[in-house]
C-alpha cells in the first residue's frame, strides 16, 4: 500500500480494536467512533499520546466516518449492532469493511461474514480474527473478495501483524 487511506475505526471500547487503531495511526489517517464518550477521548487521548504526529479524529457519527474513510473496521459489538450497519450502509457501498471477530465467537465466523456482507451487499466484507497461537499480533483474514484481501493482509502486515488469508 504505497499511498495512505484513512481508517474508520467504529467501536473502539473493545482491545482489538483499540490496538488495530493504534498501530494504524502510526502511519495512516483514523476516524474514531465509539457510543461511549469516556471510551473514544480515552483512546484518542492513548493513539494522541503514544503517537503525537498521529492523524487521528475523534467522530461524533459514524455514518460521517465512515463516508470519509476508505476502509471501515467494525469491532465485534459494532458489527452486530443492525443499527450502526443501517446507518454506514450507502456511505460503506464499494469499500473495504473489515469485522474484528471476537476470539470467542470463531465457532460461527462463516455465518457471520455472510451475514454482515448481507447487511452491506455492496461492500467488500472482510473478516479479521485472532489465530490459535494466543499472540495479540497474528490474525487471520477471510473474505469473498481476493483484491481486498490482498489489500488488507499488505496493511496488516505493514502495522506488524502476522496475517495469514484462510
């Protein structure tokens, strides 16, 4: 990925989330947006302080985040939240939507990214979760789309993570 994209990162309470926006940060544009005010200023205030050149905003709306970025990432509550999707629906239609499964619910992922790519049928859905080797930076990508995940497995591998498409 030779030039920048900016990142709507859309639930920010959860680890996952917060250290994929962090590492993102360092080198790309972020929109955050979480529900919980305390939640989004505390992780803005962590990306702001670990990385001061970070250009990282907070978002009051996620339909307006998730318009002006060019790859959406859902957390595991976002993701499951059919009104958060209703309102990202048309401003999600043709770009990258990555869902951060919970490590607990990779019992169901298939049924999971089928759902969500329902739910945005013009998106390219991704779905990202932690691997079986218990380490916070390996993950595993899947999805229907092969550029995006292309595009996906270079950015994760780009931030450090160990990325491996399934």
């Amino acid at each position: 990925m030779s030039n920048k994209r900016t990142f709507a990162v859309l639930g920010v309470s959860e680890t996952n989330s917060i250290f994929l926006a962090k590492q993102i940060a360092k080198t790309n544009s972020v929109l955050l947006f979480d529900h919980d005010a305390v939640v989004l200023n505390t992780v803005y205030s962590q990306i702001l302080s670990e990385h001061p050149n970070a250009n990282a905003e907070m978002m009051i709306c996620p339909t307006n985040a998730s318009w002006e970025a060019d790859v959406i990432i859902l957390s595991n509550p976002a993701a499951t939240d059919v009104n958060l999707i209703e309102k990202i629906r048309n401003v999600a239609t043709g770009k990258i939507v990555i869902f951060l499964e919970n490590k607990k619910n990779t019992i169901n992922f298939e049924s999971t990214l089928e759902k969500l790519q329902l739910l945005v049928p013009f998106s390219k859905v991704i779905q990202s979760f932690e691997s079986a080797d218990n380490s916070n930076d390996s993950v595993l990508l899947k999805g229907n789309d092969k550029e995006a995940l292309k595009t996906i497995l270079t950015l994760f591998t780009s931030i450090g993570l160990k990325a491996n498409i399934i």
